[in-house]
C-alpha cells in the first residue's frame, strides 16, 4: 500500500511513519516543518520505500497530485499547540480549516481512503454545570483562546464526515487525548516534554494555574498502531474514535512523577494561566478519555502507564 502522510515530519506523524514501513507499506510525507523536523524522519532517510516533499497543505495541487497516487492517506498536518494557535490565531485557522479541505476533497476525488486526526478538545470544556452567555462554545468567546482551535477541528470533523458520508470513501476521524512520546517536543506547550526538559536541566517545573487541573496521558505507541488498524477496519469508518491512555494524574502529581523518575532536583513552582498564555485564558479541570468504543472496534487497551510514558 502507498500512504500519504501530512503532517508525516511532526511528533505522531513521524511515528506513524515508522510504523507503516515497518508494516511493509511505501510513504510519503507532506509537510512544512513548522513544528515538525527532519530529524524526527532521520532513521527513514535512506529507505527506498519513505519519500519527504516540503510543502503546505494549503497548496491544492500540490496536494492533489501526492493524494492522487496513494491507497491511503492520513491527515495530521496541522497548527497545533497552545502557543501557536494563542499567538497566530488566523494562520492556524487557514491551515486547520482550509488545509483539512484540500487535503479531504483530495481524499474523496481520487476515492482514496482517509484518516483526520481530530482532538479531544472537540469537547470543549464540558465540567460547566449551568449555561450562561458568557459560557465556553465550542468555538468560544472572541478573546485570546485556545477554543479557535477546538472549532477548526470540529470543522474539520464534519468536513471530513459530511464527504466520507456523501462520496461513500472510507474515513475514520480520531480523536487524540493528549498523546506523548519520544521526539515531542515541548516548545509549543506540551506538559510532559516540557516538564521533563525543566527537570533534566535542573530548571524549576513549571505548573500552570492551581495544578489541581487532572488529565490522561496516552502513548504514541499505543495510539500508532491503533490508527492503522482501524483504516483497516469497516466498521469504524464514518466514525469519530476516541485515542488516549488509561491513568488520571493531576498537573501537580505529574510534576512530582517527573522529578521523582528524573531525580532531578527542580523545585515545583506555580504560574496563573494568564501570566503564561495572556489575558482571558481558562483550561477545563478534567479530560479523560473513554476509549471503549476503540475497544470494542479494534481491541485497544492502552497498555503504557504514566511512568512508562514519562520514562
Ligand atoms: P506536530 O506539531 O508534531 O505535528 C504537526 C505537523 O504538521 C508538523 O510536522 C508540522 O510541521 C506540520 N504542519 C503544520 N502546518 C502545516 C502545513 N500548513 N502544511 C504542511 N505541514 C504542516 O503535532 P502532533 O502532536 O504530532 O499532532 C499531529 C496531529 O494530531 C495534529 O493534527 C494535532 O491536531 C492532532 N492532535 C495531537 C494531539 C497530541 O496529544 N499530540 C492531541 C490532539 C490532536
């Protein structure tokens, strides 16, 4: 099978690639390397089988003619981590909305079968327990916020179904709860890589809001595989599958597990969100994934624990 990749030089995308070409499959990737890097694609380098293009999924042609020649195609470029999309609003919407379009009505033209990586963010804040004017939409209020980015992928979902429904090509949406790995990084705001690089340079840990805020942290190699085997799997297309680990940790627990595998002697210091991302920025207190119907379709069972993530 010959699989585009968008989004192939990034944390996950690289990691799927490995993953295909281990599977015996060809690969080429799509991508800007504006988050992503050519050392994430090192080790495929010389493989005959890995083809890298430089290029933006804003380009139609571009796009149109990679698509054209594959068996199927993930779609995980995208404008990704709070910094990115607090500070560019506008670019990351372009690339989040109009990018997933190109890259779907490639998909669908060339009756190529898809995956778009969606986000659990798609949930918005839900731990509200009365609705107000001034509650988070989805879409949220017209301030500095994270939520333009929850909407992109909520676009892009129904985007992506809304085709898949109307041409009949096979397409699976996912939905990632905080995936973490090797080759992350945590210079767009990812809590693991982040916290472990303060550790491992002695830097104090940096906690923001109260660190009481609790989440589920997945592996990329669970999630990798997970991926395939449901493009690989009838039942779950035209679906939105949740992708995510099994063990809840506060923020402030995380740091402790950090400094305690790293042995590092960093103290664990608090920040207001606000200090960190700007004025009118709020985080939900829980996301937790409930992955049973991933269960049920292909058998995933995350099988990582936080220790072994953060390891
Ligand atoms: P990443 O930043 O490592 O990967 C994104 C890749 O897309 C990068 O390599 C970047 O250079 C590339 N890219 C960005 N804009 C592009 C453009 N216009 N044209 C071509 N390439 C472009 O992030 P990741 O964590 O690997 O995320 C991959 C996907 O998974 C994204 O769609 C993201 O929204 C989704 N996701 C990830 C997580 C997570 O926990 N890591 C959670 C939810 C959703």
């Amino acid at each position: 099978m010959k699989a585009v990749v968008t989004g192939g030089a990034g944390f996950i995308g690289s990691h799927l690639c490995d993953h295909l070409i281990a599977q015996g499959h060809t690969v080429t990737v799509v991508d800007d390397l504006s988050t992503g890097s050519m050392a994430n694609l090192a080790q495929l380098g010389e493989d005959p089988r890995f083809t890298f293009v430089q290029g933006d999924i804003l380009d139609r042609e571009l796009v149109d003619g990679l698509v054209a020649e594959a068996d199927a195609m993930y779609h995980l470029a995208a404008a990704v981590g709070v910094y990115n999309i607090v500070d560019k609003p506008l670019r990351s919407l372009r690339i989040n909305l109009h990018g997933t379009e190109n890259v779907v009505e490639a998909a669908v033209r060339h009756r190529v079968p898809y995956m778009v990586a969606s986000t659990s963010e798609v949930y918005g804040k839900n731990d509200a327990d009365g609705l107000t004017e001034d509650a988070d939409r989805i879409y949220g209020p017209p301030t500095k916020s994270r939520w333009s980015y929850a909407a992109a992928k909520g676009l892009d979902e129904l985007v992506a179904y809304v085709h898949g429904a109307e041409s009949g090509v096979p397409c699976v949406i996912t939905r990632f709860f905080n995936v973490v790995g090797p080759r992350q990084t945590g210079r767009y705001g990812m809590v693991v890589p982040r916290f472990v690089d303060q550790a491992l340079a002695g830097e104090p840990i940096t906690v923001y809001g109260t660190g009481t805020q609790r989440r589920c942290f997945g592996s990329v190699f669970d999630v990798v595989p997970a991926m395939t085997r449901l493009m690989d799997t009838p039942q779950s297309f035209n679906r939105a599958v949740n992708l995510g680990g099994r063990e809840e940790v506060s923020i402030k627990g995380l740091a402790d597990r950090v400094v305690e595998l790293t042995g590092s002697d960093s103290a664990i210091t608090f920040v207001d969100y606000e200090q960190a991302y700007g004025e009118g920025y709020e985080d939900m207190q829980r996301r937790f994934p409930d992955t049973s119907l991933a269960g049920e379709l292909i058998g995933y069972e995350p099988t990582r624990d936080l220790d072994a993530i953060i390891r």
